[in-house]
C-alpha cells in the first residue's frame, strides 16, 4: 500500500436505467433498473462499485432505499473514518452492522477497483480467474404467452447464448419447458423459481424431471433450507440455491444438510467479491459445481462477473450476457457476446469506466460524502 495513501471521499449515485423490454419473474415486473453507483476516490485512484439491490424489498429484504439510507448513515462514514483503502479491511469495518450485504458489496467493490487500478491489476486477475472468456448464458422472463417465450428463446439462441434459464412460478412451469425443448432440442436449459413454491409441490416439480433440466434454482423459500433438503431427494432435477446462500458459512450448511448439488454465486448477495470467492472455493472443496448468476448489471457489474464466472470452479455457464440482453446504451462500452462467449476484460481494476455524458443523462441523484477535514488534511 502506498505511504500515506487516503480516502478523500465517496460519491453516491442514483441511477435509473431504462431496460429493453420488461423482466417478469415470480416477484414482479422491471421495467427499468435502479442503481446505486458509488465512486471511491483516494490518493492513488478512483474505483467503480455496483450495488445490485432492487426498487423494491422482492428479492431480497435489501432494497434501493434503506440502502441508499445505510450507505450514508453507516457504511460510507466508517469506510473514510478508517480511510480505509485496503479491499480486505471492508468487510471487517462493516461487520458490526447486520444484513446489507449488497451495499457492503459495492462499498468494497468500489475500493477493490480503486486499488487494482492503482496496483494495474484486473478483477480476474485479484480474483483467480483461469479463463480469457467465459460461456455467455441468459435468463428469460415470464412472459404473456408460450408463443412469444419460443420466439423470444430463438432470438437468443441464434445470437449465440448457449444456455437458457427460464424463469418459472406456478402456472408458468411445465408447458412452457416442454414447448422449448420441443422447439430447441438438447439446449442447456434450466429454471428459477425464486422462492415461489412450497414443499407441497413436490410431486408437481417433479414432473420437471422429464425434460432434463441442468438444475431448478431455488424453488422455495429463502430460509427453507431443510425444505430443499427434502425436495432434493425427491427430484432427480438438481436443486440449486440462490437467495438462501448468504455466505460461504451459509454454502457450507446447505451443502452439508443436503440442501442443495449446484450453487449460484452472486456476489452483492454474499456481501462482495471476496466473499464470493470463498463461496467458490467452499464449494470446489465440496465437489459441488458452481455458477456465476447475475442482477441486471450495468457495465460496471457486469464486467467484475465475468471476472467472476472465470473462476476454476464455475463449471456452468452463468447469467453472464451482454449488456444488449437488458440495456440499449449501457453506462460502460457494451458488454459483448462473441462466438457464445463474453470476454473477461483485461484492464487494471473493472477494466471499463463509465461514460460521464451516459451516466448524467440517467442519474436520479449524487452526493459527494468528503472524508473529514482532520483525516483529509
Ligand atoms: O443479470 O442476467 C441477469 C439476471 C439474471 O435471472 C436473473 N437474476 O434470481 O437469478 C435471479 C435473478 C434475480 C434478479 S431478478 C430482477
Ligand atoms: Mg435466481
């Protein structure tokens, strides 16, 4: 770390980013996605964090509101109290403070790029990436009828996605997988339920097993870890987890009481990419594969998971598409699909900086949190 290197302040950002078309999922309909950027600024370099809390509490508690309040009121003021620059001294600083782990997410990634910036190291790099590129995957909304879900698919399909997650709930679960694999044959495909059924429709999932699926994404609730346990055995489909995996401690529990074979690693979800990591490395230890899930990245986000997705253990494709799958204009150069695969970027930290012009024409609100004058002077 360089002598007497200090935070000078963090600014935080509303942003509201227009999508393509609505993301309907068992929880709701986006049309456009809310964003909280914050910039860390020290001495030695600014750094970009994402934080991947929705509008509204539907996903997880966490939601762009008390998280913008937790930010200022918690999170940022012991981040430049301590001056702290040191990408593994966040998690620790905010640890007092429960839950929020998305905006402790972005509050390291935001130091986290500001130093590899500094060091010219990339996410991949800091994070143990062994891929230059990574298998592009999407996930496709609820939609008004089976008809336009096939077409939508076939779109994907020929821009050269190479698996299919299909968002399901109880009445949008079996006709629609049985119309895409009549459709598509032997695609990689897979569901997400996001928490919406009970163990009740056991039976009914498991009428799923039929068409081969890669893995069901949390089909129950988010604390019903026993409940998945019990689902797991009954379903020849693999049960993967998302919304109930919080930490590597939570990733070691699941897998130890059966809960889950496969685990989506997001890491806003998991309170950053360091813990991500060990996410990951719990999971390898455990034989059980992983993937890279995404929240509607902008740019920033969407970079820093391809870094992630590139990791040794991430043996299925994840929710890592371009930025075209949600966005006309992203606040970055467009996250790209080649040849079915989404570069890991090479440049020092995030490898990608927003376009100022971009960024103003969809900012909500910023404010500039300076680091206080007896730390600053
Ligand atoms: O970024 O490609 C993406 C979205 C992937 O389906 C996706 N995410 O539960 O995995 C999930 C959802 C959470 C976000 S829904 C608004
Ligand atoms: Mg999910």
């Amino acid at each position: 770390m360089a002598e007497g290197n200090r935070l000078r302040g963090i600014e935080v950002r509303q942003v509201r980013m227009p999508l393509v078309s609505p993301f309907r999922t068992s929880f709701g309909t986006q049309t456009t996605k809310d964003v909280i950027l914050l910039r860390a600024v020290s001495d030695e370099a600014e750094g970009w964090g994402e934080c991947v809390a929705g509008s509204d509490p539907l996903y997880a508690p966490e939601y762009v509101g008390a998280a913008l309040l937790t930010l200022r009121d918690y999170f940022i003021p012991a981040i430049l109290d301590q001056s702290i620059v040191d990408p593994a001294l966040v998690a620790p600083a905010l640890d007092l403070w429960k839950g929020y782990r998305m905006s402790k997410g972005a509050l390291e990634m935001a130091i986290l790029d500001a130093r590899l910036r500094a060091t010219g190291q990339s996410f991949g790099e800091a994070l143990g990436a062994v891929h230059a590129r990574v298998p592009a995957g999407v996930s496709v909304g609820i939609m008004n009828t089976v008809d336009e879900l096939v077409e939508t698919v076939g779109g994907y399909l020929d821009e050269g996605y190479q698996r299919i997650k299909l968002k399901i709930e109880p009445g949008w679960d079996l006709e629609p997988v049985r119309r895409i694999r009549d459709a598509f044959g032997a695609i990689q495909l897979q569901v997400d339920a996001n928490a919406a059924y009970t163990l009740g429709d056991a039976n009914h999932l498991r009428k799923l097993d039929a068409f081969d699926l890669l893995l069901i994404e949390q089909p129950l609730g988010d604390e019903d870890v026993l409940a998945h346990a019990e689902l797991a055995r009954r379903l020849e489909t693999p049960v993967c987890l998302d919304e109930s995996i919080t930490s590597a401690r939570a990733a070691a529990d699941a897998i130890s009481l059966g809960a889950c074979s496969i685990v989506n690693i997001k890491a806003g979800r998991v309170g950053g990419y360091l813990e991500a990591r060990r996410v990951h490395d719990v999971c390898v230890a455990h034989g059980v594969p992983v993937w890279c899930g995404g929240m509607v990245e902008t740019g920033l986000g969407r970079s820093a998971n391809a870094a992630l997705a590139a990791l040794p253990g991430m043996t299925l494709p994840g929710d890592v598409s371009a930025s075209s799958r949600f966005y006309t204009e992203d606040l970055t150069e467009p996250v790209v699909i080649e040849d079915g695969h989404v570069a890991v970027p090479t440049g020092p930290g995030l490898g990608v900086v927003p376009d100022a012009g971009r960024l103003d024409a969809v900012t909500v609100s910023s404010e500039w949190i300076p680091a206080n004058r007896r730390l600053a002077s």
